[in-house]
C-alpha cells in the first residue's frame, strides 16, 4: 500500500496530534520542513524563529527515536522548496504518496494554501483544544454579545477545573478583584527557569543569525525550552516559585524587571511543547495543596481555558477577513519608536526594549501600554497586528489576531470587546514605575509637558463621541469631559493635534 505523508507543523509539536493519532507508523511517512514562506511571511523575531526551528528538530528526532519514518527538511538544505505545500509535492513525488494527513493549521492563510493543493489533504481537527469549532459556534449561536466570562464558565463546567460539584471554587467564578495590584516595591525570584543552547540550539541560533539577523529583535541569549522535558521544567519552577504571588501582581509592570511573577510558558503552549490542560491540572493541584491562593490559580487557568479557547473560537467563528476589520478607520502609520527608534515615553521605551531583548511582553504591556497608545492615536489596526505577529515568540494569527485587533484595537466593532481599552497616563503610573523616568509629566494635563495619553485619551474619546458615547462603560466618560471648561477641551484638543502633527512629521516626540 502506497504511504501517506503526515504533515507536522511547527507549532504542532505535539506526539498527540490528530494528525499522529491518525496514522499508521508502519507504512506513513511524517514530513517536516523548516521553509522561507513560514519564515519570513512577515518578519518575526529572530528569537520566535529560533525557538520553533530548534524545537521542531528536537521533536522530529524524538519521532524518529519512537520507530517513525521523518523527512525533515532544514532551511538551508539545497532541495528545499521553500514553502509547506512544496515540501508536501516534493516528498509525495519522492514517496509516491498521493494522501496527505494534516492537523488544521491556525491560520486561515495556511489552511487555504493546504486547501488548494494539487493533493489529496485530509484535514483533521486540532483536538488540542478543549472546544471544539463546532462547540464553540453552538455556544455563540444567538447570542447578542460573545462575552469571554460565560464561556469560560462552560469550560469550567466541562473540565472540572476548579469546581466543587456544580459550583466554582471559593463561591466565585472569577477572582480578578484581587488581581489589579500595583507594581510592588520588590520582586523575588529571578524570573522564568531558563536553558543553555545545547549544540542543536547552536546550529540553528547560527542559520537563523545568517538569514534572519536583520530582523527586529535580539537574538542572544536565547535561553527558551525547546523540548517537553524542557518546558515540564518550566511549567513547575513556575508553579513553585511565581504561581503564588502571579494573581495579585498579573497587572503590574516594573521597567528592572520584566517577568515580574509570570509564567512565559505560552510559547510552548502554542507550540505543542505543553498541553493546555495539563497545565491547568498542575496549577489546581498547587492550589489544592494549599501552596498557591486561589485568586493566582482561577486568574491563572481562566487565562488559559477561558480566554486562549476564547480567542481561537472567535478567530474561526469571523473568518479569513478578521483581521483586515477596522470599524473606526484608523489609518495612522505605525511609529518608528514601534521599531526602536528614540521616544521620549519611557513606557513605550521600556516596553518596546524589552519586546526586542526577549521577544516578550505580558498582556497588560501589550494592552495598556503598546496597544494603548496605537488605539489612542488612531494606527493602522491592520499594522498593529502585524507587528505584535512579528514581535512575540507566542504570536500565532489565531491568538494573536484577536487580541489585538479584537481586545486591543477594537476595529471588530466590539465583538470582543464591550468598550475600548483606552486609558489616559493615570493606570500606567498606577500600575507601574514607568512614569517616573519620563520625561512627560503624568500629572500634567495639556502643554508640551503633558503626558501624551493624557492629551491622546481626550482626543480619541471626543473623536469617536457618535460611536461610544451611549456605551455603558465609556458614558461617564463624556460626562466628564462635558463638565470640563469649553476653553479646557479646546486647549487639549489643540495640543493633541500638535502633538500628533509632530509624531506624523517623523519628530522625536
């Protein structure tokens, strides 16, 4: 019998892939490729492209070792074709498999490409996940508004995490009260558990140096898991020793210290390395034990079944077109500080400097700081998304598109978001030490010195008055702002455009 091939992407480095589970090790041949088209489709970090090349080579070896039959193809290798498709037509020419096995990829681009083969694919559905797409469009069905808490009760439900017969832990389902602490004055711990590149690191820290060392970001030290084993380690030194102070510190930002209490363990999440549930499993047991509070483990797991389910839902549920939505028709282009250029916000500095040292930042960074500011000055949703696609090491289209052009940028229109996260320079000084290095003022309101979410908070609000001003979360707001002196919105709607005039004219600013 002729065999088939089974496509392993990088971001599928799972033994427990559908498309595995599918197929038969005696006869079935696994294809797997490092390719331009995956590599540079925009321009990743170089971190982000180390981490999965590594880890996919380390997984293919593991495969082999378990009796499967691998060609793997390295991007530097004279034959390769350059894209996921072509690997596929080169081995079935080489095999003569005329079948191709595969586990959905999680990005409509890739799942069009495979669609259109000139092969027979059979596309098998990525059980990784705990809903189902269909699950997921059954829970949406009629309803006027897909909020992110009650499906995450339903995960829940089905899972067990964290319930006591039919009622969550602790009486509440969500402890996120307890979770908006700020920056506290000292954080112990050294951050996540890191690892030295071993020689198949080194090799690949080597191509991806000579290929892609243009690109933005540092790529040393790269000090990622790239295998399990590696990322067990990092899932329980996370559990050990940040898990129980995570929840009362998710929020806060400190420019020394990066990590704070958070796990950075998505990246081997999203890539297979881990499987969702079972680090849930572990983080309940920590709290079962007694060792963990329960605010850090509900924030900690409805992160990942609530929110991460979420997302992908969304992603499938809205289409191929999601991420070209942009319902306020921002059309600023993205600012050069984006890419390191010099600013004068020490929060965007900070945040920007880090995402280019270890191709992260947490979700408040992103949120509040970096999305906060492209929301504000109205960027382009469509070069926001792009960029936070290129700059993390966790940043696939599938959760990375709704976060921001959902959650972050609201140009879906609020199908994700019930108001737009915006906010003036007050909740980063309160929630960080950033201000205080600025050379803006956050107490100040208008004038060169004023801190530019001041001016920016103003401008987009009174901007976009049609759309939000009979919003539940966002009508105060306005009220406020018409209670303010006539001359007063003047002045900062002048400054702001002043401001603006500037950043568009290439200024420091």
């Amino acid at each position: 019998m002729v065999a088939r091939l089974v496509l392993v992407l990088g971001d599928q480095l799972s033994t427990s892939l559908s498309a595995l589970k599918a197929a038969d090790k005696a006869r079935d041949v696994v294809v797997m490729a490092e390719v331009a088209a995956e590599a540079s489709y925009v321009r990743h970090h170089p971190k982000k492209i180390a981490l999965i090349f590594a880890a996919m080579r380390k997984f293919a070896a593991t495969l082999e070792k378990d009796g499967w039959d691998i060609r793997y193809t390295q991007l530097d290798d004279m034959e390769n074709a350059g894209s996921i498709v072509g690997e596929l037509l080169r081995r079935a020419t080489q095999t003569g498999a005329s079948k191709v096995i595969a586990t959905e990829p999680g990005e409509w681009r890739l799942i069009q490409e495979l669609e259109q083969a000139p092969l027979g694919i059979d596309i098998l559905q990525d059980d990784r996940f705990i809903a189902s797409h269909g699950e997921f469009e059954r829970w949406a069905d009629g309803r006027k508004a897909l909020r992110m808490e009650y499906f995450y009760r339903d995960m829940r439900r089905k899972t067990g995490l964290l319930m006591e017969g039919d009622k969550p832990a602790g009486d509440k389902w969500n402890f996120d009260h307890d979770n908006r602490k700020p920056a506290p004055g000292d954080v112990a711990g050294a951050g996540p558990l890191v690892f030295a590149p071993d020689d198949t690191v080194k090799d690949v820290l080597a191509l991806v140096e000579a290929r892609f060392g243009e690109n933005f970001g540092d790529l040393h030290p790269f000090e990622f898991a790239t295998t399990r084993a590696q990322a067990l380690k990092a899932l329980a030194h996370f559990v050990k020793h940040a898990l129980p102070r995570f929840g009362d510190y998710q929020d806060a930002m400190l420019s020394a210290k990066p990590y704070l209490y958070h796990a950075v363990i998505s990246p081997y999440i999203n890539i297979g390395l881990l499987d969702p549930l079972e680090v849930c499993q572990a983080v309940e047991d920590a709290w079962k034990a007694g060792d963990v509070p329960i605010n850090a483990a509900e924030g900690f797991i409805r992160q990942i079944i609530g929110w991460r389910e979420y997302v992908r839902g969304i992603y499938f549920l809205e289409g191929p077109d999601y991420t070209s939505r942009n319902v306020l028709g921002h059309d600023r282009a993205l600012p050069a500080f984006y890419w390191g250029a010099e600013t004068r916000m020490n929060c965007l500095s900070h945040a920007v400097d880090q995402t280019r040292a270890h191709a992260y930042a947490h979700h408040i960074q992103r949120l509040m700081v970096t999305g906060n500011f492209a929301l504000l000055a109205g960027v382009s949703p469509t070069a926001v998304h792009e960029w936070y696609l290129e700059v993390y090491a966790d940043a696939f289209e599938w959760v990375e598109a709704p976060n921001t052009v959902g959650m972050s940028q609201f140009a879906d229109g609020g199908i994700i978001a019930s108001k737009p996260y915006v906010s003036s320079g007050a909740y980063i000084n309160r929630m960080s030490d950033y201000c205080k290095g600025c050379a803006y003022k956050v107490a100040v309101k208008t004038g060169e010195d004023a801190c530019p979410f001041n001016l920016l908070y103003w401008h987009f609000l009174d901007r976009h008055r049609d759309r939000f001003k009979n919003n539940a979360r966002t009508g105060n707001m306005y009220r406020t702002w018409d209670r303010m002196d006539e001359d007063r919105r003047e002045t900062v709607l002048r400054d702001a455009e002043s401001w603006l005039a500037k950043l568009d004219a290439g200024e420091v600013v």
